[in-house]
C-alpha cells in the first residue's frame, strides 16, 4: 500500500532496494542527533535484518517526486494488558532538504492507518527531553507524553566483544 497517489510524498513500507538509503539515513540520524558515527558494519545488517524478517518489525520509506526523502521503524510491543500489539516508532529520519514539506506527517499518518487495519493498541515513541521541535510535531499529531519514563540496561555490543 501507498499513500496519498498524486501527492508529492509517497509512503509504502520498505523493501531490500531501499537498504542503502535506510542505511544512510540512520547513519545521518545518529550523527545529527547525538553526534555518533555508526559503525556501518553493524548497521547494514541490522537494518538488513529487519527488511528480510517481518518478525523484527518494518521500515516505511518515503519518497519526494521519486527520490528517498525519510523512513521510520516500527517494532512490536506486546501488552498482555490490551491482548494486542503497540507499534514503536523508532529510527525516524527525514533528509534536511525535505523538512517541513510534511514527509514526517505522511510517514506518521500511514503508519497510524496501517496500525487500525491490524488491529494494534496504539503508537508509541520516546523522544529526547530536549527536543521540542519533535515533540511539537508528536503532538500535532495527537499524540501525547505518557506517565512512563524509560530506563535501561545497557549490554555489550558485538562492537565491544570484537575489541
């Protein structure tokens, strides 16, 4: 499925061809965002993975008049609560010449249809404290904070089992 036909943005989920401009986008991403270089030898095959195994989740790609302009990752939570699935919005990425051309809300609103034709509970994301330009834009979107803060536990990576 696509979306909006006629449209200068386009949506469908990913597939394998569009591994290099995932690829790119995250690296960019993780740059901007947090000033890290990815190692690309551990992001092809992750972003690899999820395009050919439906179990770790998906891409949407969206394009501007042909060309990749941003993608997104759903993964799957499942709440025992609801007896359904959240989806995660993760790895959200929109190229900088394509911002504010409404390529983040495209992506947003398929992956919102997509979630009530299966059935899900809900979208979820995190988002960094600091951030407010995204967190405007989540909740233009209807979304809004939840009560819940994240942490975590860091494991190893295989980066730092190969040092």
């Amino acid at each position: 499925m696509t979306s909006n036909p006629g449209n200068e943005v386009q949506v469908r989920q990913a597939t394998i061809v569009h591994l290099d401009a995932i690829v790119d986008f995250n690296a960019a991403m993780a740059r901007e965002t947090e000033g890290k270089i990815l190692d690309i030898d551990l992001l092809r095959p992750g972003v690899e993975a999820v395009l050919t195994r439906n179990d770790r989740g998906f891409y949407l790609i969206a394009e501007h008049s042909g060309r990749p302009a941003g993608s997104l990752l759903i993964t799957y939570e499942w709440s025992d609560w609801r007896n359904a699935f959240f989806w995660w919005i993760q790895s959200v990425y929109v190229s900088p010449e394509f911002r504010r051309n409404g390529v983040y809300k495209a992506m947003h609103l398929y992956a919102a249809l997509e979630g009530r034709r299966h059935d899900i509970c809900g979208l979820r994301l995190y988002v960094d404290k600091d951030n407010e330009i995204a967190q405007r834009v989540y909740s233009s979107l209807n979304m809004r904070p939840t009560n819940y803060d994240m942490y975590e536990i860091e494991f190893n990576t295989r980066r730092d089992l190969k040092e």
